[in-house]
C-alpha cells in the first residue's frame, strides 16, 4: 500500500499544478478585469515578487495534488468502512489543504479567514462525496438487475 500511496502521490503532483492552473486562469477570468493575476495580490506583495509567488504557489498546489493523490489509496482499503475511508481522506485533506490554502494566501489571515475557508472547504468535499456515492450506487444497481 505504501508503494501504492507514492506512485499516487507522484502522479497528483502534475495533477495538482494543473488545476492550480486552471483555478487561477478561470479566478482570472472572473475577477482579474481581463488581466492574467496568477496568484493573489497579497502573496505577491508577502513574497516580494510575481515570479516568487507564482513559484510558490505552484510547488503549493503540487504538493497538494500529492497530499490528495497519496490520500487516495484509503479508498481502496475494501476492510475498511465508508465511514472511515471518508473521514481517514476527509483528515489527510484537510490537513493538507488548510495550511497550504493559509501559506499561498487563498484565505483571509485570521480566524474569520480560517473558519470560513474550512466551511468552504467541508461544503465541496461534502457535495463531491455525495455526488460520486449517488453515482456509484446508480452503477452497482445497475450491475445488480444485470445478475438478476
């Protein structure tokens, strides 16, 4: 299993950078006035430099496809619960996510920031854990009716 997590792990890095990517392009999109803003202006001005933050931001987000591609593996433990593959992988996001979303600036630095982000957070995981059970209990009826 252990080698199972590093092989996910590696494969998230690229993973992870990608969608930072794409998550900065569409912010930019949206917020950004037509302007390209890869990263938030407060970690620019923390790093002292676009490319700086940009780098960070970057290792950041591959660090997190890490932390989730290795995390993954919980959900191929068939001994375990759903119960606790969800909170095992519900844990490791988390204490993955809220650190870096704090260093990379993508939360307001207070308590505030914190507790909204890890709202923010909860309410995604929650609605992408029940859309992906919602599928996979269409699909195994499905089977089932076929062996029946």
């Amino acid at each position: 299993m252990k080698k199972e997590a590093l092989l996910r792990g590696l494969l998230g890095v690229p993973l992870g950078i990608a969608l930072g990517h794409i998550i900065s392009l569409l912010a930019s999109l949206g917020l950004a006035g037509g302007e390209f803003s890869p990263c938030v202006p407060s970690l620019v001005q923390a790093m002292g430099s676009e490319v700086a933050a940009v780098a960070l931001q970057t290792g950041l987000s591959g660090l997190l496809g890490a932390a989730f591609g290795a995390g993954s593996v919980v959900w191929s433990l068939d001994h375990w619960s759903l119960v606790k593959q969800t909170g095992v992988y519900f844990l490791i996001g988390s204490l993955a996510m809220l650190p870096i979303a704090y260093l990379a600036h993508w939360m307001e630095h207070s308590l505030r920031g914190i507790l909204g982000y890890f709202l923010i957070y909860l309410a995604i995981f929650a609605g992408i854990w029940a859309i992906q059970y919602l599928t996979w209990r269409r699909r195994i009826g499905k089977l089932n009716q076929k062996l029946e």
